[in-house]
C-alpha cells in the first residue's frame, strides 16, 4: 500500500449481489457477482470470493461473514488463502471524476485480439474433447 499518498483507509461496499450467469461451462454453474465500493484493497475481492467459495462448500458458516466484518472480532486481515484469479474476471472498473477514452482503433484490436484468443482456446478445448471421447472408448486409441 502506498502509505504516503493514500489518506482514506475506510472500505465501503455499496452493493453486492450474486446472480447466475446465463452461460454454463460443461456441468459447472457460472454465477456473477457485482461488487461496487470504495478504496479496494489489492486482492480484496479475491479474499472477499474465497471465503464466499468455503460457505458455498460448507466448510465455514454464512455466520463467519458477519464475525469478519465486526472489527472488534476481526480486528486484523484473516488468514484465508485467496480465491484463485480463475475463474474470477475483473469486468469493469469505475472512478469517481476519472473518465477514461479508448480510441475506436484501440476498441478494435482489442475485440480482435479477444477473438483470436477465444478461437485458439475453444480449438484446443475441441482437441481435448476428442482426446477424453477417444480414451473412454476402448480400443479407439492408437
């Protein structure tokens, strides 16, 4: 943390809400949560998800949230290893009185860079389809 330069250390969560995502990938459910707040920490969300992903197993009670929240409980950054990055994405990011341009050519490499990349990985996710459909059927395999 940048000590020198950052005078607000309180952390405001205005909304979170969970919901399902329309799409699915194999038989795992895709949920997306929207998180808006203030003055993140570095890998805040991704402790935030983690402990949200041990409720979801029942490995900690729903309960633990508010424990966590009660500084007088909690008073320090908990001991919970962090949420992996996949399959986490950071969509979007807003700051009051920032408003950031992305010129129309720039807007458009990008989209043609994410269809190059989402080509090559539903490729290779066809090639190993094939592989697992090739090795569960006996005798099928070179």
């Amino acid at each position: 943390m940048d000590a020198v330069n950052v005078s607000n250390y309180k952390r405001h969560i205005t909304d979170f809400d969970i919901s399902a995502y329309d799409q699915r990938s194999s038989d795992d459910e895709l949920w997306a949560m929207m998180i808006k707040g203030s003055a993140f920490l570095w890998h805040q969300v991704r402790c935030m998800v983690a402990v949200l992903f041990l409720i979801g197993q029942g490995l900690e009670s729903p309960f633990v949230v508010d424990s966590l929240l009660d500084i007088t409980k909690t008073p320090r950054k908990p001991q919970y290893t962090m949420a992996p990055e996949l399959p986490l994405i950071l969509r979007s990011c807003l700051f009051d009185k920032v408003s950031f341009m992305c010129s129309s050519d720039a807007r458009q490499a990008l989209i043609e860079h994410f269809k190059d990349e989402y080509h090559q990985y539903m490729l290779q996710a066809a090639i190993y389809h094939e592989a697992l459909s090739c090795l569960s059927s006996p005798g099928t395999y070179i």
